[in-house]
C-alpha cells in the first residue's frame, strides 16, 4: 500500500508548565488527526520514542494508554536525533507491510520545565553521549563533541565563525516568521559572535535551544483524508561511529550516504530540491549536512551559507521553522518539527515564511554525534 | 571482553592475529575479526587532531578547572582518542601540534611533545 503523510501537528511550545510529556503528546496527536481529518479510533499503528524527563520503561505502550488506543502495530523508535526523519520511513513500512492503514507518530515531553538548564546539560551528559569511561571523564559538554567536529572543519576547509554565526542569523531570521517559535528576536552575526563562549569556537547562541514539546504526524494509506496528502519518495540512513573518538574523518559525517540513498531512491537530485529541513543542533552541524547531502562540494559549505543563500528567499532556504536553534528543541523529537514543517511547505500553509511552488523538501535528522543519519524526502502530492 | 586498561602506562588494544592497534577497545578486531585483542603499551607520541576549549563545566566536579582543553589526539599507532591538554595554554594550542602522553590517576593526559 502507497503510504502518505496525512497530518501534522504540535502542542503547545516553549515552556508549557503544568503539561508532563502525556499531556503534550496527546495534544500533538490530537492536532495531527484533526489535520488529517481522522478519528484516534481510526489509528491502528503507533510509533514514539524514548524520553529523558521520565523513566517510562516501554515508552509506547505509555503513550498508547495515554490516547487510551489498542493499535495493532506499535514500537519505540530510537536512532536519536534522526528518530523524527526515521519515524516517518518506519510508519510507512508498517502501512507497507498491511500491518496498519494508519500509523501515529508522536513523542516530545517538557524537557524545559521539568529540569532546569543546568540540570538538563547533566542529563544529557549522563545519557552518554561521551564515553562513560574513555571520555566523560574528562568533562566535554555534549556542545564540546560537536565544538571538535567545527575546529576540524575550520582547519581543513578555512570555515570560519562568522559563517557558523550565519546559520544562527538566518535559522533565527526564519523562526521570527513562526507564531509557534521560542526565540523569535532577529538577532545578527554579531549577536552570536559577542554571545557567551561555550567551548571553542561554539558560542550560546551556536547551541540548539531547550523546550518543552511534542510534534506528531500522520501516515496513512487512506483516500479519504481532509488535505492533499503528501508523498514519501525516498530515504536513506548513514551510520559512521557511535563515539566521536572512533570516527577518523570527523569533518564528514553519515550525511554523505542518507542523502544518496534517499536521492537515489527519490530519482532526484539536490538541484531539485526547494527547501532543506536540516537537523540543527549546532550551527556546524548544518554546515556538514549542506555538503555532505550534496548541495555543495566538501568543504564548500562554510561560504555556501554567505550572501542569504539559506535564507528565505535564497537559492536554498534552510529549516525554515526555526529549528532547534531557535523553535524548538524538546529532545528525541525536535527532529519531528523538520518533517512537520516540510510537510506545512509543501502544502503551502507556511504564510509569512512559505517558500514560493515548494515542490520537493528534504528533510535530515542527525543522531548522536554526527554519527547517525536519515534524510527524507517529501514531495507536494 | 578485555581487562581494565593499565593504570601505569600508556596501552592501546591491539590485535594479537594482525597487530592493529584500536580504540575504543572493541569485542574483535575491526580489520581480520580476530579475537585475541589485548592492551599493548603504545609509544605515547601522537598529534593534536581537533580540540576544544571548555569554558561552561558539564557539572560542579569541573567548575574550578575551566577553562581547559579536550582534545582528540591522533595517536602515532593510529587510533583517535579523546583527551586533555595539560601543560599548555589554551589558546597555544593548534592543530597538528605534537604531544606526548603522560598518565594521571590511571588516565592519559597530554603534554606539548
């Protein structure tokens, strides 16, 4: 069966006290139904992912009792930070299989008010990120992994500050655009550079964002849906290491086969591409992904981002929600918000900040430290 | 599975069929599958291959020591591993500069070398 994204949707953002991570998902998947036009009795698959504000042992079967739903197909899906991208090729092989007409993705939780900042930077250290005995010893914050993936590029390629601040400037740009973005000041490449350094060259405002939030979508092979669905037409993963210490060529990342895979597959080209929904953690991150996906050649990607080129209104408008760097960043799902607003694009729904006949999207998830990969794309249906 | 690394000298698992040396210590060699993986003390020479100044502790434990220096080191045996520069001042450091292991409290550090 030829599955569809049918509806997309979110809870509320930002900081949302008094709404635990249940409260927040059912939002979000009561959102992306209305989207779609479809009843939660009409779900008979449910995807979501682990969460870190809460010890749920069997993430799923907590979210399925939440709806108070009995899907016939259900699984937690974890490829960290590419588990948003990998959600929606998941479902779709669950509705391909004939397991279910209607799978359910949704996950987020309040990682903003549950734990405070610092409390979520330990945490993230504790999740082990670095290795618990050959690295966190001695004391990298998980910004300071992504920090030696940016020195290197620096080096090999002559990336420079002022073009990571470039990827801060226009994602912030973007999400000034977006009602339901957390940061929406514009800010400039000065702001970034003059903001607090984290661990060199990573400033603050290099760094994705803390939010509470959850994002759902829907993906069906039912007709009878309120929109124009969109299509799936392809995707890819790309594994290089688990810990950044293992990878010996940390200046490219998994990145460089996701995104073939899922071109090849797609039978299209990055040339085709009208927007790119790339995973966002750190402004290098970005950089990597333009490069490694093909927009541009290796090391090319620093002065790709110059002159607007990723702004709204340049040749490739780059994660035009506002991302992680500055809409929202709640964890496992942040990476769910690239898919929803591919899917807003396509549809033309995205108001101020719509990307003019967006035909084709890609949308990219990054999970651990650049270590695994899952590139999506979508297109109008 | 391998012991503990060795507290006293600078080790690397290496491969007891076709001598490459690895890290992290894995269940098998990544080159011929053997198993016969065991620490082997390395030269302790190797080179600055990326590295980051930390200026916000990950926890309280690391409040009084920033701002230092993580570091991936290349070792001259070949594997990558993550670090500390000790020794010299942060923004001394550069990529490609020589270094030489020194163990403190059963863990490698890295001096300029």
């Amino acid at each position: 069966m030829n599955a569809v994204i049918a509806g997309v949707g979110e809870s509320a953002l930002g900081r949302t006290p008094g709404q635990d991570a249940r409260d927040l998902q059912r939002a979000a998947a009561l959102a992306a139904l209305e989207d779609a036009g479809l009843r939660l009795a009409e779900v008979d698959g449910l995807l979501t992912t682990p969460i870190r504000v809460a010890n749920w042992a069997m993430p799923v079967g907590m979210v399925a009792q939440a709806l108070g739903i009995r899907p016939g197909y259900l699984a937690t899906l974890d490829v960290a930070g590419a588990s948003g991208t990998a959600m929606v090729h998941h479902a779709a092989m669950a509705v391909a299989t004939g397991q279910a007409s209607t799978v359910l993705c949704v996950a987020g939780q309040n990682q903003l008010t549950n734990v405070s900042r610092d409390a979520t930077v330990l945490q993230l250290a504790g999740v082990g990120w670095a290795h618990p005995e050959y690295e966190a010893p001695y004391g990298p914050l998980i910004p300071t992994l992504y920090a030696l993936v940016a020195q290197r590029h620096m080096h090999e390629y002559g990336t420079t500050p002022q073009q990571l601040a470039e990827v801060a400037v226009a994602i912030r740009g973007h999400a000034a655009l977006n009602p339901l973005a957390q940061m929406r000041t514009p800010i400039t490449a000065a702001d970034v550079l003059g903001s607090r350094m984290i661990t060199t060259p990573l400033h603050l405002l290099d760094c994705a964002i803390v939010s509470d939030g959850a994002a759902a979508f829907v993906v069906t092979s039912r007709k009878d849906v309120r929109k124009r669905p969109v299509s799936i037409l392809g995707q890819g993963y790309g594994f290089t290491h688990a810990y950044i210490g293992e990878h010996d060529a940390i200046a490219t990342t998994g990145a460089v086969q996701s995104g073939r895979d899922a071109f090849r597959m797609a039978g299209v080209t990055p040339a085709d591409i009208d927007l790119a929904q790339l995973y966002d953690c750190f402004t290098i991150t970005v950089i990597a992904e333009l490069e490694d996906l093909g927009f541009c050649p290796k090391g090319e990607g620093g002065r790709f981002v110059e002159g607007g080129r990723i702004r709204l209104g340049g040749e490739l408008p780059v994660t035009t929600h506002g991302g992680l760097l500055s809409a929202v960043h709640p964890g496992l799902a942040g990476g769910m918000f690239h898919v929803v607003e591919a899917v807003r694009q396509l549809r033309g729904e995205c108001g101020e900040r719509q990307v003019k006949d967006a035909e084709l999207a890609l949308a990219h998830g990054n999970g651990g430290i650049i270590g695994l990969h899952c590139t999506l794309i979508l297109g109008r249906g | 599975m391998l012991p503990p690394r060795p507290s006293d000298v600078f080790s690397l698992p290496r491969c007891g069929d076709c001598s490459t040396f690895h890290f992290y210590p894995k269940p098998a060699c990544t080159k011929c599958g053997g198993a016969k993986l065991a620490w082997a003390a390395a030269s302790g020479g190797g080179s600055v291959y990326s590295f980051s100044v930390v200026h916000r502790a990950p926890s309280p434990a690391f409040k009084e020591q920033v701002p230092y220096v993580i570091a991936i080191v290349k070792t001259d045996e070949g594997p990558h591993l993550l670090s500390r520069i000790v020794g010299v001042a942060p923004e001394a450091v550069k990529i490609g500069m020589r270094l030489r292991a020194r163990m403190d409290e059963g863990r490698p550090v890295f001096e300029a070398g």
